[in-house]
C-alpha cells in the first residue's frame, strides 16, 4: 500500500508550494499572525490563496502588477470580502482584504 501512495505522489504534476501568512487588524486590535501551507499546480490560473473549505473567490480581474478579488464564506462566521493582491516577485505576494460581517 505505501508503494502504491509513493507512485501516485510521483505521478502526481509538479506543483508550487505556498506560504501564507495572515494576520488581522480591526477596531485598534491585532491578532497575531497565523501561517499555512499549501500547494498549487504549476499550470493553475487561479491566485495563490487558498481560502478556507466554506469560502469561494469570485470577480477575480488579473492587472499588469497583481489582481482584484471578492471572497464569500457561508456558516457561522458567513463573510463578504474584497481584495487587491500585489506580485511582488515569481514567489512573492501581498494581499489586502476588506471584510464585511454582519456583526
């Protein structure tokens, strides 16, 4: 069985490993910073976020120096967010969020 999860890894297409930090600031407050892995495929379109399993990206507009996005996420905590992400670098991005909650 490992051999078998060893061939399917290697079989698997090469992909770009993503380190996401984020931290929040809201009403004078900061939470301290909270970092993520995850990887991406090396032909996907898509921005390098990776949002939680609840939230999806949509209005994503690419520019010359990085991309505009909303993000909606349902549940508990349901949120409505807009976003500019900056390429800072092939392996480099800064992103800023607006988020919109009904509390």
């Amino acid at each position: 069985m490992i051999t078998s999860a060893v061939a399917n890894a290697a079989d698997a297409p090469p992909g770009v490993r993503w380190r996401q930090t984020q931290s929040m600031e809201m009403m004078g407050m900061s939470m301290p910073a909270r970092t993520t892995e995850f990887c991406q495929e090396a032909s996907s379109d898509s921005l390098p976020i990776k949002p939680d399993k609840n939230c999806t990206m949509h209005d994503v507009r690419r520019t010359t120096s990085g991309a505009t996005f909303k993000m909606s996420c349902t549940g508990k905590d349901a949120f409505e967010a807009d976003g500019e992400m900056s390429f800072l670098g092939p392996d480099h991005t800064r992103s800023t969020m607006r988020v919109r909650m009904d509390e």
